[in-house]
C-alpha cells in the first residue's frame, strides 16, 4: 500500500511539471501584454527578460507553499489519507481547469483555482468526516475559511481599484506627455524615469525580493526600517540616471517598460506560479512523515506536521524554473491569452475577439448620455484644452504596436505599485486582477474604447471577468465532486482520475496543434490593416473578399444540399444540425463583414467611394442567401420534428435537376469569384434567370395539383412551394452577389 501512495505522489509531481506550463500560459498575461503591446522590444528580446525574471523568481524563492500545508484546512485534524485524496483532486482539477480557459484564451487566477480547489476538496472530505458518528468537529474547526473570504474580497477591490486608478494615472500622463510624445518630453522625461524606476524598485522590495530566500531576518528588518530613504535615494539616482540616457537619445520609456516586465514576471514566479508545487511538496513531506511515523494505517494517521512552515530544497526551485522558462519560451497558448489582453486595450479599431451583448451596450449609451451632459457645464476653453491634449490622430506608436509606450509604461508601473501598496497594507489584492484590470484602466482613458468598438471592449472585460468567478465556482464543485469520488473509490478513482487528466490534456493539445494559429485570412487581414499604403490595400481587400465569399458559397451550398436531403429523406438529425450551423454562419458573416469594413477605410478614398455601394451590395446579397437557407431549414425542421406526411414521389423527382441546377451555379459562382471574367459571369447570370423560370414553373403546376383537390398532402405542399420560392430568392441573390463581385474586380477610375 505505501508503494501505491508513493507513486500516486509521483504522479503529483508529474501533473505539476504540466500545471507549471499551463500556469506560466495563463499569467504570460500579466508581465507580457505591455511590452509586447507597446513594441517596446522584440518579441524575443521581452520573451528574455521575462525569462530571467521568472527563473530569479522561482529560483530564490522561499517556497510560497504554505497555502497548501495549511492555509485551507486544519491539517491535525485530517489523516493522510484524507490529504492524499485532497491534493490529488486538487491537481487533477487545476490542470483541466487552467487548460480549458487557456485554450479559450481567457486570463484566469491561478491563485484562485488553487485557493478553491482546496477549499472545494477540503469542504466535501470535512462534509463526509462531520458526517460520520466519531466526529464532534464543527465545519469552523475543520477549515481555515479566513484565506478564501481574502481571496473573495481581493476580486472586488483588485477589479474596482486597479480600473479606477488605471484610468485616472493615465489621463493625468497623457494630458502631460499628450500622444504627440517625443516633442514633450525635455525635463519631464527624467521625472518620470525616475518615479516609474522608484516604484518598479518598491515593487521589488515589498512584492519581489523581500519574500525570497536569501533574505535574513536582519535585512528585512533594515529594509523595513529604511524604507523612505532607499526610496528616496533610487529617485535621485533614476531620475538624473534617465535624465542621461534621454540626452544620449535611448527611449526612457522602452527602459522602463523592461524593467517592469522584469519584476512583474520575477514577482509572478516567486509568488504565484511557485504555488503550483505547493501541492506535490506538501503531499511529499505528508508521506515523508507518514513513512516515519505512521503506525501502517493511513486513514488513522494524522498530519499534524503539515502545521509547520515548508521548507523547499533548492533543486526543486531551480527546476520549477526551468519548467517555467521553457513553457513561457515555447507556448503558444501564452501568446493567445497575451492576444486576448492586448485586443481588448489597443488603440486603434481592430479585430475585435468579442461580440455585443445587451449590458455592454445599455452601459456605452450610458456613458454617452452621462458625457454629453458633463460637457454642458465643462467651460469651453477647458474642453479646446483637453481635445488638444488627447488628441489621438497624433498618436506615436512603434511599428504593429497596439498602443504607445507612455501608457505601457504607466500599466507595468502602477500595476506593480498597486500590488506593492496592498501588500504592504495587508490588502489582499490579486495580481491577475490588478494587472488585466489596470490595462483597461488606461486604455479607456486613452480613448481607446471608441464608440465602434467600446461594446466590443466592454463584453471582452465582462466576460474575462465572468470568468474568474466561473474559476472559482466550477474549481470549488468539480474539486469536492472528484475528491468524494477518490474518498469512496479509493486508489482505482485516483488512478482513472489521474488517467483521464493526462488524456484530457494530450487531447487538448491536439486540438490546438491541428487549429493554425494564424490562418492566411487572418495574416491577410493583419497585413491590411498594418499597411500605411493606400493603394495597396485594395489589392489585398479583393483578395481577402474572394476567399471569404467562395468559402461562404461552399457552406451555402453544403447547407442547400442538406436541407433539400432532409427535408426529403425525413432525417431530423440532419436539419438540427444544420440549423446550429447556419446560426453560427451569421456570426461568421458579421466578423468578415467587419474586418472588410475597417480595411476599406484604410483604401485610397476615390476607390473606397467608388466600390463601396458594390461592396456592401456584396455583403448583403451572402447575408441574405444565409437568410433564405435559414427560412427553408426552419419550416423543414417544424415539418420533420412533427413527422408529417412525405413529399410525395412526384414532387421528389421534380426537386432532383432543380438542386443539380442550382449545385452547379454554386461551383461555377465560386469560380468566377476566385477567378473573374466577365463575359462568363454574364453567362452565368442569364442561367440564373433560366433557373428562376425554372421555378416559377414549377411553383404553377404544384398550385394547379392543389386546385385540383388533393388536400392530403397540403401541409407538406406548403413547406415544398416555400422552398421554392426561397431558392427562387436565394438564385435571385447568387444573381445580385455575381453583378457586385464582377463590379468590383473593374479596374478603379483613374482621377
């Protein structure tokens, strides 16, 4: 039996090899989106200095593992085997967790779904202890409820504090330094060099390096005792420091954006990210003890030892940063999550990752409503002032950048005094909300959130934010229902738990490999909008709208022929499932359709008036042969899901060349939208008016059978000629959608 609990502490330690990947994935957010944001380096120069940060931190730390041994429960009151199951439901948990909202390309709290997990797994074990007849502890005794209520309240005030100061520093900075930087700067640079490389300093000392392992007792104490003057004295020295470096023409600001991201990601692993072999080494030294002491029955032996503080062997550090280093080098699923942040804080209209929702747009016409009625009692010469220090057609941002330095450096610099601040205060504020929640901060501020994109912006901020209560809530309940399961099912649950992690993960990976991280529609469209030349745009748009249009007729077409089989062969799978499609190919069509807009402002303006009517023309005719395919299947599937009458044979065979016709002015429509000509586009718009007749007949003869009588089959006769009349629309748009494709692949009039 102590052979199987060995292994099953093995297994811990190999599930933290891969929590420590899938954590370093998930907070890449916090230390990476404003430098890579703001382009204040290359892509491996920031990736670096990160890494180095990350391994000091991890490296020297003093093992923040405590929260495992005994910040949760009471361990003198649970046996070894109740630890056991606690902290296997915990890994297995974590990992699915965190690589289900990774892949998703949602930040989340890794603090957070260990501090649940815990409490989940630790709540159903004191349940089931409390139940049974020898237990007469109370639910008080048993847990340590004091760190997940701190942890409840740091969401609140990490969300409201770090917002509101983010958005009030970064106005007060740009109404200095404005978006026309580089002309202001002179004296003020070095000011604000050395505020910023003060803070980022305090950081270190309160957040970073005072809670390492080199640091004695002693020098914690003289640090504590001489906090004003090291202050003090790195303001002096920064501020003439940066002062120099701006007279030698170095970027103060890419400086400081460094800096910051050094001690951001170096306080990260020292802090957050090293509690992911909390668990494993906790679960080691609970063995440990239960192979010195234990009497041979791990249900009877308690862990009172769990009371002490941990005491981590360096090569564990060491290697908890290697794994670290190589995830933050390697991951791809880090540099989705840093998408997701960086989208949602960029200056300038982009792909935006979310959709609207009501709450999102009820709060944009809020806020306008509350502007326009502040303006009215702001005196006039005050707005001509503020207007020319926002003005953001000034703007001055590195190359492919989302936003400038000045408001990189103001996210790096207050999200590390903000967390230095709480820390010092007892305030349990969390990282991943003070990080994430301070970008948004600045970015409103910035004006960023224009009225065409503050809905987006603002359902991407719910919606990440949604889902770090959904962490906690699903983390607490999928912790206690596995940890139940492992209690009654002993090591088998364990093992098929253990199991079914790693098979969830090598899925999961999968997956992710098979999905291309960047599709050619997508580099096209991030060429487009990187472009600062005119006329090279519309070249690109034609080609960005022919793959988009041909990819939407072959659905179309798939779909067509779905329906008709369906309809026709009596198969409700069929049509569910295709009613499911066709709902998401409505999402599909208004992203396309806003991408194509945002690139068409960046064409040369006589061509953008000129194929503009073609180009919405284009646009309208997909969205409406969406719309006539959606009609069809609707009143198909009623017919189907109520198993009413066939369509008579007679009707079958008409149907037949009718979906052959239109199937093939499908394939030859995709053609000619990949390859243009003229002359047999018109071709294929007069067989287009041959397949209308067509119908047309065929609509007449199926009213004269119904003149004739026969009201057996009138409900299923209904649902034909509406599918008729619908293709007839649907060939009618394929008509439309051939004229504007062909219009706007003319050479543009020269002016």
């Amino acid at each position: 039996m102590d052979i199987v609990f060995l292994g099953i502490v093995i297994f811990l330690f190999l599930l933290a090899v891969f929590d420590l990947s899938v954590g370093v994935s998930n907070d890449a957010v916090n230390f990476l989106n404003s430098a890579i944001g703001s382009r204040a380096a290359t892509f491996k120069v920031v990736i670096t200095v990160a890494a180095v940060g990350v391994f000091v931190g991890a490296s020297m730390s003093n093992g923040m593992m405590d929260i495992a041994r005994h910040g949760i429960f009471r361990p003198e009151h649970f046996t070894f085997y109740d630890v056991i199951c606690i902290f296997m439901a915990v890994m297995v948990t974590d990992i699915i967790l965190l690589d289900v909202f990774n892949t998703l390309g949602m930040p989340t709290s890794t603090t957070v779904s260990m501090v649940f997990e815990l409490l989940g797994a630790a709540f159903a074990i004191s349940l089931l202890k409390m139940a049974g007849d020898s237990c007469d502890l109370t639910l008080g005794d048993l847990l340590n409820t004091e760190k997940a209520i701190s942890v409840i309240l740091g969401i609140f005030l990490s969300v409201a504090v770090a917002f509101v100061f983010g958005m009030v520093v970064q106005w007060l900075s740009r109404a200095i330094f404005t978006f026309n930087y580089r002309s202001r700067l002179k004296w003020k640079i070095g000011i604000f060099g050395g505020i910023a490389s003060t803070a980022i300093i305090y950081f270190l000392l309160i957040k970073g390096i005072k809670e390492l392992a080199f640091m004695t007792p002693e020098l914690k104490a003289w640090i504590d005792g001489n906090t004003p003057l090291i202050i003090g004295a790195c303001f002096v020295f920064f501020t003439v420091l940066m002062q120099i470096l701006h007279m030698l023409r170095v970027n103060v600001f890419k400086v400081v954006v460094l800096m910051g991201t050094f001690s951001l990601a170096m306080a990260f692993a020292g802090n957050d990210l090293v509690n992911f072999i909390g668990v494993p080494l906790s679960g080691l030294s609970a063995y440990n003890d239960y192979i010195a002491n234990g009497t041979g029955d791990p249900g009877a032996f308690m862990m009172n030892s769990l009371n002490g503080s941990a005491n981590t062997p360096v090569y564990f550090l060491l290697g908890a940063g290697v794994v670290m280093v190589v995830s933050l080098a390697t991951s791809k699923k880090a540099r989705k999550v840093v998408e997701t942040s960086v989208n949602l804080t960029r200056q300038d209209v982009g792909d935006e990752m979310f959709g609207s929702s009501k709450l999102s747009r009820n709060l944009v016409r809020w806020t306008i409503g509350f502007v326009s009625w502040l303006k009215e009692y702001i005196p006039q010469g005050v707005r001509q002032w503020i207007g020319r220090r926002f003005n953001t057609s000034e703007v001055i941002m590195e190359n492919g950048a989302a936003f400038d330095l000045v408001r990189g450096s103001v996210n790096l610099v207050l999200a590390g005094a903000l967390i230095a601040a709480g820390t010092s205060l007892k305030l349990p504020l969390s990282t991943t909300y003070v990080t994430f929640m301070v970008a948004m901060g600045t970015s409103l501020a910035d004006r960023a959130w224009g009225r065409e994109s503050a809905v987006f912006r603002i359902t991407g901020v719910i919606s990440v934010i949604g889902g770090w209560f959904i962490t906690a809530g699903v983390a607490f309940i999928a912790a206690g229902i596995i940890v139940t399961l492992m209690h009654f099912g002993g090591t088998p649950v364990m093992v098929i738990a253990a199991i079914a992690a790693l098979v969830l993960l090598i899925r999961s990976n999968i997956v992710a490999k098979r999905k291309k991280a960047d599709s050619a529609d997508d580099v096209l469209f991030q060429t487009m909008l990187k472009t600062d030349d005119s006329t090279r745009v519309w070249g690109l748009l034609k080609e960005y709208l022919a793959r988009q249009q041909s990819e939407f007729l072959n659905f179309a077409k798939d779909s067509y022929d779905k329906v008709a089989t369906g309809f026709i062969g009596d198969e409700a799978k069929t049509l569910n499932r295709l009613e499911k499609s066709l709902m998401k190919e409505k999402d599909v069509l208004k992203s396309a359709r806003r991408k194509e807009t945002l690139c068409l402002r960046k064409a040369s303006p006589d061509v953008a008036i000129e194929k503009s009517a073609w180009f919405h023309l284009s646009n309208n005719c997909c969205m409406a042969i969406l719309y006539n395919l959606r009609r069809i299947n609707e009143m198909c599937l009623e017919h189907v899901n109520n198993n009413f009458p066939l369509l008579p044979a007679k009707f079958v065979e008409n149907l037949t060349p009718l979906r052959e016709r239109v199937d093939a002015i499908f394939d030859e429509s995709v053609e000619l939208i990949e390859h243009p000509d003229v002359n047999r586009t018109t071709a294929l718009r007069k067989e287009c008016d041959r397949v209308k007749d067509h119908i047309s007949e065929l609509s007449r003869s199926t009213y004269d059978h119904l003149r004739e009588g026969d009201t057996r089959s009138l409900t299923v006769m209904y649902v034909y000629l509406n599918l008729l009349n619908e293709t007839q629309e649907l060939v009618s748009n394929m008509r439309k959608l051939l004229r504007a494709s062909m219009k706007l692949n003319l050479p543009p009039r020269m002016r």
